[in-house]
C-alpha cells in the first residue's frame, strides 16, 4: 500500500470567532476541533501526521500531545504556505499527503479513507474532496469535463452564470502525491489581493503541467463543513450531537429527546439506559445497563452502576453503585463513593465521601470527608462538620448506625458500630458502638415571656 502521510492545518488565529481562545481549540461536544480532526486521521495508519501550528502554539501542542508532529508557520501567509513548512519533514517522502483543516471537526475516518482510495486508485497528482452543497454560495465551484474529470476550480466570485450553477463544491481537503505537492508549492505566487500563498492554486499549476487533478465527492456535505465563526460552532455541535446520540441509539440506548440531550463522545453507555430530556452526560463516564438518567441531570467523568436512577441532579468524578437512587436535586461533588442501594435524596450533598451498601440520606444533608458504612440512615439536615477554617477532618460513621435529624457531628469525630444520635445533636466527641449520644441542651420554658416582651400595639 502507498506510504500516507497528513498535514493538519492549526496555525490560525480565527478572528471570526471573537475569542481569546484559538479557533481549533473551541470544543464541539466536549472536545476541541483540532483534536478531533487528529483522533479521526490517526486511523488511517499514516507514517506520519504533522500539525501546521502558529497563533497559540504551545496551547495547540499540550492539546495534541504526542499523537503528532508539529511545525511552526511563523506568518500567517496562507495555506499553501502553511503547507510548505511541513516540507522539511515530507520532501524526500513518496507516497499520498492528506490535508486537513483543523477547523473542520465532523469529518470521519470513513470518508478521509475512501478520499485517499480514491486517489491512489485514481493515480492523480492532486485529489479535492467535494460535496454537493444545498446553497453554495460562497464556495469555490468544481468544474467537470465530460470525462468526469476536474477542469477548474473557480471561486465563487469569479464564477460565471453556468459555473455558479454547480452545486458542488470545493471542501478544502485535498490529497497529494507528495513530491508533486511540495515542487509545486514552490510555484505558488502570492501575486494576490492578500498577498498570500494559497493552496488550492497548486491544482492549476498542476493542471498547466498536465498532471491529472481528480475529485472524490462525499455523500455528506455536513461532514465537511468548516467552522469560522460561533453561528458554524453551534451548527458543528448540533451534527456532533446528533451524531453521537443516534450512535447509542443504534447499540439499544433509549434517549427520550436526542436534540435535548447532549453526550460527549468518550461516553460508554450500555444497552436498556434510559435518558431523559436536558441530560448532560461528559468526559469519561460510563453508565451500565439499566440505568435511569434525568431529566435535567448532569454527569461528569462517573461509572454509574446497572439499575441506577439519578434525578434532576449533579455527579461527576465519583463512582456510583448498582440500584442506587439519587435526586431530584442533589449533588455527587468528585471523590465520592456511592455504594450499591444506596439513597441520596433531594437537596443532598455529598463530597469526597464513601457511602457503603444500603445506606440512606434521604433529604437536606451536607454529607463531605466521611466515611459512612453500611446500613447507616442519615436524617434530615445532618450536617458533617469537615472544616476548621484551616484543614478539613474526617467523619467516621460505622455499619449501622442511626445519625437523628438536625445533627451536626464535627469532625474529627467517630460514631461506633449500631450507634444512635439523638435529634439535634452536636456531636464533637467519640460515640461508643451501640451507645446512645444526646449533646443538647436541656429544654427550658419560660411562662409568660412572650407575652411579656412583645409590645402593645398602637390604635
């Protein structure tokens, strides 16, 4: 098979977008654009991929990591220019080049494959990805011979009636054979308005040499599309969107309402979920069969367990047990360990804490740096006492136990095996297993105060 090698374009700044962030790092679906064009081209197998960096260089690097090489275009003087700084690492390569933009987040591994089949098989010098746009204006026009084969590219402006008819259109992905593209490239004026080095004029001086320019058109132009500004951002991540969902859909994944229900794309869902409406569900959660999520739920980066039910609630950074009920209204702060049957009910929080088997905190508690064993009932509006202004402490509560309503235990602090809090305690010392702990104070009436204290009123 012939050697491939990719040029990914990322050196501009985007000054559509209005942004302190560089264009190709604005996520779509959770992940930024450049890192998706580098995921979908690293499955091609290529010898080697080189990303064309210049505005936010180093950003663009510690996102891309190692899974490229990379080259700095200094000035940003066009794409053919930015092309040509990779040469040092191409020139003396044989085999097909891929170009990409970094702004173009939706294209697949399947049709940057058949683009490159296309080409080899095809034998041409040059190759332009094409697509059949509802409305092309504004796009560079393919021109056919009746061979089929490519006569010109024209840009929109310069098109004339006849060519602005055309509905096909240049994507600006292209494959090369690689010492055709950079001898060429050398040949490229910049005796433009702009004064730059464009890419696409290679095709003509390719053309003029009599080299054979060809053109794969895909069957979906909305993989193509190119994102400049923040109106093609939000189009690029509705695709995603409904890219992803139909995805789990098709593995028995039931999503009440897809165009309400955002799922990043590391997501592992398993068969007979079921997730309802305004759900957000991120990083690298996994959530097992059975499970129940939403509405109105937000999931980041947590394995929840089969037969789980989270309501109108927040979790991320924590593990979520089997059959475990959360919400409405509560919130799984990171650290957390959630065991099996467990209750985290509305208006809970809990923050790096394990919560053992069985447990239950059925409403209005703040549950944080504790360890809670099995079988423990926690009552309304207990509170664990982590932080002294200073270091947070940890709570201990063992197998068992009974915490009453309206307690504070104030850690560091360990209520024992089978042990009971009475309501409204404050509880800053050791409970014993079995013991019963009341720290309130005794009751005291007062006849009369009120009656007292209070004011006649006035005619």
């Amino acid at each position: 098979m012939t050697k491939r090698y990719a040029v990914v374009l990322a050196a501009g700044q985007g000054t559509r977008m209005k942004s302190k962030l560089y264009k190709v790092l604005h996520p779509v679906m959770g992940r930024p654009m450049v890192q998706h064009v580098v995921d979908q081209l690293n499955k091609l197998e290529l010898e080697k991929l080189i990303t064309v960096v210049g505005f936010g260089a180093e950003k663009v690097q510690d996102q891309i990591g190692g899974t490229s090489s990379f080259v700095i275009q200094e000035e940003q003087l066009g794409t053919g220019h930015a092309v040509l700084q990779a040469e040092d690492l191409l020139k003396d390569k044989e085999g097909t080049t891929i170009v990409v933009s970094g702004d173009t987040p939706l294209l697949t591994q399947q049709s940057l494959e058949a683009l490159m089949n296309h080409h080899d098989k095809e034998g041409a010098a040059a190759t332009i990805l094409t697509a059949n746009a509802p409305d092309p204006t504004g796009y560079g026009r393919v021109v056919r011979n009746q061979q089929s084969d490519v006569e010109k590219v024209v840009e929109h402006k310069d098109a004339s009636p006849d060519e602005l008819g055309i509905s096909e259109i240049n994507t600006g992905t292209y494959c090369f054979d690689n010492q055709a593209l950079f001898k060429t490239l050398k040949k490229v004026s910049n005796n433009n308005a702009q004064g730059e080095y464009y890419l696409p004029d290679v095709l003509e001086i390719l053309k003029q040499s009599e080299e054979k320019v060809s053109a794969f058109q895909t069957g979906s132009f909305e993989e193509t599309i190119g994102v400049n500004d923040r109106v093609a951002l939000s189009q690029a991540e509705k695709l995603m969107k409904k890219r992803i969902n139909e995805k789990h859909m098709k593995n028995g994944v039931t999503i009440t309402d897809p165009e309400n229900t955002y799922i990043e794309r590391d997501v592992i869902i398993e068969q007979d979920v079921v997730i309802y409406p305004g759900s957000i569900i991120s990083g690298n959660s996994v959530i097992k069969e059975d499970a129940v999520i939403g509405p109105n739920t937000e999931i980041a980066n947590c394995v929840v367990g089969e037969e789980t039910v989270i309501r109108q609630s927040v979790a991320k950074d924590s593990d979520i047990g089997q059959r475990v009920q959360i919400g409405p209204f509560a919130h799984i702060r990171p650290e957390s360990e959630i065991g099996d049957q467990v209750k985290v009910g509305n208006f809970v929080e809990v923050k790096k804490a394990s919560l053992a088997d069985n447990s239950k905190i059925s409403h209005l508690s703040y549950i944080g740096d504790a360890e809670v064993g099995k079988g423990v009932n926690i009552g309304c509006g207990t509170i664990t006492v982590n932080y002294d202004g200073e270091k947070k402490h940890l709570t201990k509560i063992e197998d068992d136990a009974f915490i009453g309503c309206n307690s504070n235990l104030i850690a560091p602090v360990t209520v024992g095996k089978g042990a009971y809090v009475a309501a409204g305690s404050t509880i800053n010392k050791d409970v014993p297993a079995e013991a019963l702990s009341i720290a309130r104070a005794r009751q005291t009436n007062k006849d009369d105060y009120a009656k007292n204290f209070k004011k006649p009123k006035k005619d």
